[in-house]
C-alpha cells in the first residue's frame, strides 16, 4: 500500500501538485501547488480500492486527469470488434 501511495504522491507532483501526504479515502482532498505553496488550487480523490486509481485537477494549470495502478490489457483487432 505504501508503494501506491508513493507512486500517487509522484503522479500529483508531476501535475504540479503538492499535498503533505496522500488521503485514500475516497474524498476530495484540496492541497497546495507548486507555483502557489500557500493556497489550495489543486485537489486529488484517492481510492485504494482494486483498482486503485487517482484523480486530480490543478485550477492554475487547468489540468486534470486520472491515474489506474492496473495495467489494462491490450486487445487485438479481433476482440476490439467483437
């Protein structure tokens, strides 16, 4: 579980965001930015359930997105079809 929380931390810090520490709870969470460490223009939802998967947003970047710790399969032309 801490190898997760760590991979989250590093996804957020690549976004610009940085929190003081990682609450998977499954709440939206606000914390500070790179560019402004005293405000919370960032926020992150953390679930650890299977999957585990991360969503943040950055208000001065306008950049948000999500995160999946499961490696999702590739399919082959054939299944894609079907």
């Amino acid at each position: 579980m801490n190898d997760l929380l760590q991979t989250f931390q590093e996804v957020l810090g690549t976004h610009g965001l940085v929190p003081e520490e990682i609450l998977a709870n499954g709440e939206l969470h606000r914390c500070p930015t790179e560019n402004k460490p005293h405000k919370r223009n960032g926020a992150y939802i953390a679930h650890l359930d299977t999957p585990a998967t991360l969503w943040w947003c950055n208000w001065e970047t306008d950049d948000q997105g999500t995160f999946c710790a499961e490696e999702k399969p590739t399919l082959s032309p054939a299944e894609l079809s079907a």
